[in-house]
C-alpha cells in the first residue's frame, strides 16, 4: 500500500538538540525499541481495513508534518529534515494477536512491545491490531523523535476531535533565558546507586509483557478532595502500596524508599511536535511507610508545584547548554537500573479520541522502557478512568499480580481517607489480565 505525500510546501530542517543526539546514540549502542514511546488505543467491535486507517491518517496528516521528518544532517550538524521519498504506507501496519491466555487489552499492549521502526524513515508507526474480542491502534515514536507530549499531541491531531485540530508550527521557538546557580543539582543524587530491591535480582532474559488495570476517575477525585492530593500524587502513592506488597521483605522500616524517576515536559507552548524535550525529576517512592495515608502524605511533600516548576526551569535551561559528553552521562545514569530502578510516567488525553465515530475505550501508555529495568508503570486519565499499565517480564515472580495490588492499593486509600463507603470501593473498577 502507497500514498503521496500528504504535506506540501516548504518545510523548515530543524537542528537536532543534544539530547536528541544522545537519545538516538544511546537507542544504537542498545538496539531494540526500548527507546520507544506512544500508546495502544482499544476500540469495541470488528476492525477496520488497513485501507481505512490509511485514508483516515492521510486526511489529518497534514495537521502534523512533523510525522513528515527523519532523522538526516551530518555528524556535525544532525538535523531533522524531510523524508522527500515519504510513504504513508511504510507506516502503517496490521497485525493479528491470540487472546486464548490473557485479555484482548493486556495482549494488544504487549503485542506492542515487539515493533521495530525504520531507521531511515521517520521515526514512527501505526499498528492496527486485530484480536476475537475488539480491536485497537498501536502507535510508537522513537524517544529522539518525540517526547510523550509530542506524542500526545500527535494522537490528538490523528484521532482527537476536528475542532480542536491547529496546524503546528515548524519554526523551532527561541532559546529560553535566565540563569539557576542550581542547574545539574537534580542530577547529582543519581551518583549514588541505589539499595538493594528484589526485582532487580530476578531473571530480565522473559518475554515483556503489559498487565492493564482500569479505576474510575470518580473514586480518584473523591480521594483528591478528601486528602487535597493531585490524581498524580494519588497514582504514585496506589504504586508505593504495590511494590510493598509485591515485595515486603524489602521495606522493613519507614526509611526505606525506591529511587524513581518521573517524566516532566520542557516542551515551548506551540513548539513543533520534534525532538525530545522531556526532563526528569526523581523522588524517593515511600514504600517503607506503613500507611496508605503516610505514603500519600510523603508524596505531596515531594512533588509540590513549586518542586515542579523548579524543575523545569532548571532542566529547561540545562538542556540548552549541556555538552553531549555530559548528556551521555546523564542519560546512562537515568537508565541505569542501579541507579534509577524504576521509571514512572503519566500522559492525560483531555479529549475523546475517535475512529470513524467510535470512541476508544481507553489509551494505555507506552513509554521508554531501559534494558534491565524490571518494571516501568504508566497511567493515562482518559474520558472517565485512569488506565493503568504494568509493563514487566513474564519470568519475575508475581508479575501476574500487579493489577490485583493496585485495585487493593485504591481501595485501602479509600478507606483510610474515608472518600466513599467501602460498599462503594468496587465501582467503576474494571481489572484487565
């Protein structure tokens, strides 16, 4: 299947950051996709024809040329720049997965796992994935291409609401100014490895695999105001209960933490959907606090607004000025599992995301997955529930329990912050695998 291009005009090369560089550098040395990100978009009923998700793509296309770009420049100056042989077509694929052991959902996230992406090409690709029991949309994008709200963004423009659909403008946007006598303090804890945590020492050689787990949105906002706790906040602290009980031996007192890091965007307001501009911020995950409540309370201490823009400005002006050794090293400490054991990420889709009509029923994120890194937890608030995705390897022990933990993890906040009766706990829970 081929297609003309869908945008024309004059497109802009636009410069390739440092860690864009290091990003794609790094993804070489590891091979793979575990530098992959984007999301799997479930839908009920029979799918459609690969025909149809062609002339659907090509009609919005032109609302993100970006997805027109690869990866060219020289070693000097890299660039992203213009496929001028692009094909829709070498995007665009369908693959067939079994769901006789496990859930449509779960089997769909974790067929997605597999794809690789063309490195000549732009750095992305759709998979229209067919099971006996509704369909879905697989969508990836190399980490260098985009970041998550890039890709985002770009689901937005693929499969959001027309009216809501701007063209992106491709002019990069100015450098940002300002100085901070803090720039790389968020980076020097990751200098120290981190204690001892089971999963580290179990066998990472099994086949990834996603276990999905939906909660009502309703249940997370009546913790909210229960407790003055963001639903991020609410998340992380649902995770600190799993990993306790996943594995208790690890916490033996209210000291003990896991190092996490939580993706955070840097990305310019109308910026063009490029590069990667995601920074990080690390916090400890209490998982040795012996309460629902103590747990929660450590994370809002943690991760303020203030902590947050801080962030940012920091990592925003560090990127700017990092030099690529520099950035190496900052990237392979992040990945380093000794280092930073456990990757978390969120990714809101404030709008319904369609298909000839049919609204997806929910978006499970696919995010940086680093090698050796047993566990990556991501979470998604779409229409009216957080979908939840417990990405792990089918030879840890337990792997199989993870969504069970935090259905358990939402119901102990729920009755430790009394947010609704305990009668109530199970509504709008729905446990995939």
């Amino acid at each position: 299947m081929t297609s003309p291009p869908a945008v024309t005009g004059i497109r802009p090369s636009i410069p390739q950051t440092t860690i864009d560089r290091t990003v794609l550098s790094m993804a070489r040395r590891v091979g793979g996709n575990t530098m992959h990100i984007g999301a799997v978009l479930t839908f009920p009923g029979p799918a459609p024809s690969l025909e149809e998700l062609a002339a659907h793509v090509a009609e919005r296309l032109p609302l993100v040329p970006e997805l027109t770009y690869r990866a060219a420049g020289t070693t000097r100056h890299p660039a992203w720049e213009p496929d001028p042989a692009f094909d829709l077509g070498r995007h665009l694929h369908r693959i067939d997965v079994d769901t006789t052991a496990v859930t449509a959902t779960d089997a769909m996230v974790t067929a997605m796992h597999t794809p690789q992406l063309d490195p000549e090409r732009p750095l992305w690709g759709l998979w229209l994935i067919s099971t006996p029991d509704g369909w879905g949309l697989g969508y990836r994008s190399h980490h260098a291409f985009q970041d998550g709200l890039a890709g985002m963004r770009a689901l937005r423009a693929l499969f959001g609401p027309p009216t809501t659909m701007v063209r992106q403008c491709l002019t990069p946007p100015p450098a940002r100014s300002g100085s901070d006598l803090g720039l790389g303090a968020d980076m020097l804890p990751l200098l120290r490895p981190v204690g001892r945590w089971s999963p580290l020492d179990g066998p990472l050689d099994g086949r990834r695999v996603a276990h999905t787990v939906d909660t009502g949105l309703d249940r997370l906002r009546a913790i909210s105001r229960s407790t003055g706790a963001s639903l991020n906040q609410i998340c992380l602290a649902a995770l600190a209960s799993v990993l306790r009980d996943w594995h208790p031996e690890d916490w033996t007192g209210p000291d003990r933490s896991l190092r996490t890091g939580m993706g955070v965007s840097l990305r310019h307001p109308g910026a063009p959907l490029l590069g990667n501009w995601a920074g990080v911020t690390y916090l400890d995950l209490p998982c040795g606090d012996a309460t629902p409540l103590d747990r929660l309370e450590k994370l809002r201490g943690q991760l303020t607004p203030a902590r947050l823009r801080q962030v940012r400005h920091r990592q925003a002006l560090l990127y700017q000025r990092l030099p690529y050794w520099c950035a190496q090293m900052g990237v392979h400490l992040t990945l380093n599992p000794r280092h930073v054991p456990l990757c978390v990420s969120d990714v809101p889709f404030p709008v319904p995301l369609t298909f000839n009509g049919v609204a997806a029923e929910g978006v499970y994120p696919l995010m940086v997955w680093p090698p050796r890194q047993p566990l990556f937890a991501a979470w998604s608030s779409y229409r009216d529930r957080m979908c939840v995705a417990f990405h792990t390897y089918d030879t840890l022990a337990g792997h199989d329990t993870l969504t069970a933990l935090w259905t358990r993890a939402v119901d102990d906040l729920e009755q430790a912050c009394g947010a609704v009766p305990h009668e109530a706990a199970a509504h709008g829970e729905r446990t995939r695998g």
